[in-house]
C-alpha cells in the first residue's frame, strides 16, 4: 500500500530565516506531487505540482520554491520567511494521469508552520 | 473558471441527528470529477468519495450518502445518524479534466461539530 510522509509535523520559525519542508511518497512509482497551503480557518490552496524529477510548475506568485530531486520526494523551501508564510502546508500525491484514479489526490500528515 | 462553494461555514448537531453538508460547483468542463474529503481535528486530509460527472447515481457508504445533481450543480453530502466522530471540516472538491494536470479546487469546507 502507499504511505505518504511529511516532516516536521510542526516548525516554529523566526521571520528572515530558512525553510525546508520535505515530503516523501512510498509504495508507488512516478507520482505526481503536490504542495498545497491552508491558511487559519480557510481551504487549501495549491502551491506547486510535479509530473516528474525536476519539473515543478507554480500556481500562484510567492516567496517559495519547489524542488523534486527524486522520483518520490518533494521539498519546499524558502530562503527567507515572512509572516505570511505562517499556516498548514499539505503533500499531496496522485497516480500519474491516465487512469480515472488519477484525479484522487491523497494527502500526508501535513506540517503546521509559525513563523513569528 | 473553476469554483466550489460551502455555504454552511460550521453546523452543530446532536450525536444520531441527521445532517446534510451542500456544496455547489461551477465548471465548464464537460468532464469533471467531485470529490468529498474529510480534516479530522489531526490535521491530515481524508479521501471520502470521487464522483465522474456522468454518473449522477446517488451514492451510500454505511452512514454517509451523496446526492449528485448537475441540473443544480451540486454535490451534497449527508451524514446519517451522526456521531462525535464525525466532528471534522469537510471540504468538497473539484477538478476538471481539461488541464494538462488533475488540479483540485477546494471549497472553503463545513465544519461539523457533533455533540453527544
């Protein structure tokens, strides 16, 4: 069966300091991988996808960046935090498009992030 | 444009009321697919149900049931016999089928608190 991993579950950061988020995907091969965010109190938005090793694809401008280094782990980094990055930051994977399963996306522990 | 609306931001029942969670959607997709996902208070994203816009049959699984109607567009989730187990946010999803990968639109989810 497929497990997916997150860590850390959660992470106090000072604003202006580094960050590396990093998820890892077990049981299944080629992914495709995701980052959302879920803000205090709202729904989850997506932050980056990943249909393979190297290609990440941004939806929405910020201060983060994305990386896949191996077929089934994802990171997200940022050289420098703001308060904004504040909140619940989801990995998400899914079979590769082909197959009506292919839409389901099934998401990991999640990692709660402060920067103060 | 793709959107998912929740009208309901929190409902409260009392353990073995029966309760309905809506959820309308808009797409211009032809082909899409729904889906239903649970956040217990743990934090990680739970996988209920995916839905193809094609099969508009109702759908029962033990105590939950959906009731697909795309001449409203909507997508709503009913809880029979609800127990405190229930409590979580749920959130409704849509991804449509004409990007070149499987996005998810959420909604900005229900939560349900059930008392005993």
């Amino acid at each position: 069966s497929q497990t997916i991993h997150q860590w850390p579950a959660t992470l106090v950061q000072p604003v202006g300091s580094p960050l590396s988020l990093e998820c890892t995907v077990e049981g299944t091969s080629n992914p495709n991988l995701y980052w959302y965010r879920q803000a205090a109190g709202r729904g989850l938005q997506l932050l980056f996808y990943s249909v393979g090793i190297g290609q990440i694809s941004s939806e929405v401008p910020q201060n983060l960046s994305a990386s896949r280094p191996q077929d089934r782990q994802f990171i997200l980094s940022s050289k420098k935090l703001l308060l904004s990055d504040s909140g619940f930051y989801l990995c998400a994977w899914s079979v590769p498009k082909g197959e009506e399963r292919s839409y389901e996306q099934y998401f990991g522990p999640g990692t709660r992030l402060t920067v103060t | 444009a793709q959107k998912v609306t929740q009208a309901q931001t929190e409902i409260s029942v009392v353990e073995k009321e029966d309760v309905t969670l809506d959820c309308v959607y808009e797409t211009r997709d032809t082909t899409y697919y729904l889906f239903w996902y649970k956040q217990p208070p743990s934090g990680e994203l739970v996988f209920l149900i995916r839905r193809n816009s094609f099969d508009e049959q109702n759908e029962i699984s033990g105590r939950y049931s959906w009731n697909f109607q795309k001449s409203t567009s909507s997508f709503n989730f009913t809880i029979t016999a609800s127990q405190v187990v229930d409590s979580a946010v749920y959130f409704c999803a849509l991804s449509g089928t004409n990007t070149g990968f499987q996005k998810l639109v959420f909604g900005t989810g229900t939560r349900l608190l059930v008392s005993p």
